[in-house]
C-alpha cells in the first residue's frame, strides 16, 4: 500500500470535535515586497516568508503520557499555483485527554497572501497533514489527521473543486491508505486484524463523499515474514450506496472483490 500508516479513529470521541474554518484578510504589508521564486522541479514555487521546514523533512516525537510532539511545518502544492500551506500545532489547554491538540493551516498565495484558515481538533497520532490528490483531478486534498488507533488513522478530507478555488471539508475517511479506483470511487483500506481487512468506496457527491460499499476481505492467515497469505473469503456489504450503482448482489461481488485496491491487499 502507500502508505502503511496507523489507526482507526474512536468515533465517539471524535464526534465532539468540530472543524472550523476562517477566512483572513491579505497581509497588506506581506504582499507588499513578493518573495522571490526558487528553482527547481517546482518552478511555481516560492520563498518561505516564515521560518518553517517542509513537511517532508519533519519528524513527529513521542511526549509519553503527553502524546506526540508535531512539529510546525510548512509543504506546497504540487502545480504551478504557488499555493503553500503553513502547518502549526497547538496542545488544548483544558483538554479532558492530555493528547488533544489543535492544528492550524493557512492556505497561502504566491505572494505571501492568506487565502484562508483550515483549523482542527486532533486526537492521540503520530501523523501530520498531507497532500494528495486523491480524485485526481490535478488538486490535491488536504488530509488532516484526526485519530490514530492500533492501526488505523481517520482523516478529515479538505478538497477545492478546482485550483483557484477555497478547500472545504468534504468528509473523514479512515484507514491505513487512500486512493481512486479506475472507475473513479475513492477507497479506503482499513485493517481489522493480521489477516483481515475492510474496503470502503465512497464516490463523491455535491460537497461531500457519499459511502457506497464495504467489502470484507480475509487471507488464509499469516506467514512466517509476517505478511498476509492469499485471500480466502470475501463479503460485500451495502454501505448505502449498493441500489444507486444498478448492480445484484453478485454483480456487486464481482466488481468490488475483483477491484485492485481488494486484491492488491494480499498481493
């Protein structure tokens, strides 16, 4: 998978928690003097007008009882907008778990001009936010860790219908890897055990991701190297969306077991 990363979210305590999004103003005295472009593989990119690292080149740290330090960072869209994202960390005052923290990321111009706000609650993980474009329509989503469980992660999806366009959250989807099947459904694989999985497809709908199926995989069991061994049962299951897709009930088996992102889990 791509990302083999960790944990299902404790959906209760995440229900409390609220996403908030703020618009700000332009930096008069930030757009006044444009820092200067960089070279590069990314010609579109920009000067960092703050102190900050790339993500990719940050590391989170274990706190111990105090959960995980996140270090504040900053990545950029991988297009010619010039779009940056600046992300900074914040441990909740009077928090009843010692692990919450807020996260806040400004969408920033070419220009150094704040095009918004992005702010979430975030639980006990390990992971940071990332871009992915995960419908593939040449703009990346923003993903922001909610919760890590024992494997599994839930992340809130940020996605701009198009590259000039304000990110809104469209969802949280969970698991250890996201990704767009041919036939254009966002899935996600979540793992229930050592040999066990389960595939959610969503496809996106107005402003949101609409669940559409589950699939529930397993594998005969697990070799000595610790990986998973062949795939023996799987089982699909209505997640609301079955009746719209057109398909039986073995129609559906058909296509969501024989989709790559089920069978590439035991490959």
């Amino acid at each position: 998978m791509k990302r083999l990363l960790f944990a299902f979210a404790a959906a209760a305590a995440l229900s409390a928690c609220s996403p908030a999004e703020k618009a700000s103003e332009p930096d008069a005295a930030a757009e006044a003097v444009a820092p200067a472009a960089v070279s590069g593989p990314n010609p579109g990119a920009v000067a960092k007008r703050m102190p900050l690292p790339d993500c990719a080149d940050t590391h989170t740290t274990d706190a111990g009882p105090d959960g995980w330090d996140h270090p504040d960072c900053r990545m950029m869209r991988h297009d010619d907008s010039g779009v940056a994202f600046e992300v900074r960390w914040t441990k909740e005052a009077e928090s009843p778990s010692e692990e919450m923290s807020e996260v806040t990321i400004q969408v920033v111009a070419r220009g150094d001009a704040t095009l918004q706000t992005v702010t979430e609650e975030v639980g006990g993980t390990f992971e940071g936010p990332y871009l992915q474009d995960i419908d593939e329509d040449d703009v990346e989503e923003l993903l922001v860790p909610l919760e890590t469980g024992n494997v599994n992660t839930s992340w809130a999806v940020w996605r701009a219908p198009n590259a000039e366009a304000d990110y809104a959250r469209i969802g949280v989807l969970s698991g250890v890897d996201i990704g767009r099947t041919a036939d254009g459904y966002i899935f996600t694989s979540a793992r229930s055990s050592a040999a066990s999985w389960v595939v959610s497809f969503y496809r996106l709908e107005g402003e949101g991701l609409k669940a559409v199926v589950d699939v529930e995989a397993a594998a005969a069991g697990v070799d000595e190297t610790g990986h998973v061994t062949e795939q023996n049962s799987c089982k699909v299951v209505d997640a609301g969306g079955l009746a719209e897709t057109g398909l039986t009930a073995a129609q559906a088996e058909a296509k969501f077991c024989g989709d790559p992102a089920v069978r590439g889990i035991f490959e």
